[in-house]
C-alpha cells in the first residue's frame, strides 16, 4: 500500500488530524482512503490526492471514508467536486462508506445517490 503521508503518532496525531492512504488494486483504479479527522482545515491533503489522481491519468477512483472518526460538509465539497471532474474526463469516482455516521451524513444530505458506491 503506498501512503501519501507518514501516520501521525503521539502529539503529531493532534497536529495532523487527517493522512491519506494510497493504494492501487490494478492499472486504471486508485482507492484513496482518508485516516482520522476531515473538517475545512484538513482537507487540502485529500483534494490533492483527488486532483494528483486525475493527472496520472486513473479512470476508477474509489473514496474509502469508513477510517474517518470524523467528518464535516466540507469533505463533501471535494468529494462532489471530484467526481464532476472524473465524469467530464469519462471516469469514475466512487465512495465507499460503511460507518453508520458516514452514511447518514451521506442520507442526510442527499449525496448518497450521487456519490455512493452501492448505487
């Protein structure tokens, strides 16, 4: 698995609340999968992944949420924006979330239709 970033330990963990996991499962996909908390604050590291994974040229991206312990509306900008622009290139970009808040953060606002990966 390749990491975008080192997981934060110790008092470093409350200096960088969100890293991001790589992984590649085959030759067109990227599953980037978001560790620890994700707010307004934090998301540049995963609207870089999002963005540096359209320029290597991968057409399945998926958004692996279910390692986040929290999450605000502005995770979902960037996940909605990232997702236009996979469509208008003719990818996809998919999020996987399991976790009961994810999931109801999704409902609530209803991102699940568009973004869910069991749709």
């Amino acid at each position: 698995m390749l990491m975008r970033s080192p997981r934060p330990s110790g008092d470093e963990a409350t200096r960088l609340p969100l890293f991001i996991e790589l992984s590649c499962p085959d030759a067109d996909t990227l599953v980037v999968t978001p560790v620890g908390e994700a707010d307004l604050c934090a998301v540049r590291p995963l609207r870089r992944a999002l963005a540096e994974a359209t320029g290597a040229g991968r057409t399945h991206v998926v958004v692996d949420l279910d390692q986040l312990t929290f999450m605000d509306a502005s995770i979902l900008g960037v996940l909605v924006g990232a997702r236009l622009r996979f469509s208008a290139t003719g990818g996809t970009l998919r999020v996987r979330c399991r976790t009961h808040q994810g999931r109801r953060v999704l409902s609530i606002t209803g991102l699940d239709g568009l973004l869910d990966d069991r749709a």
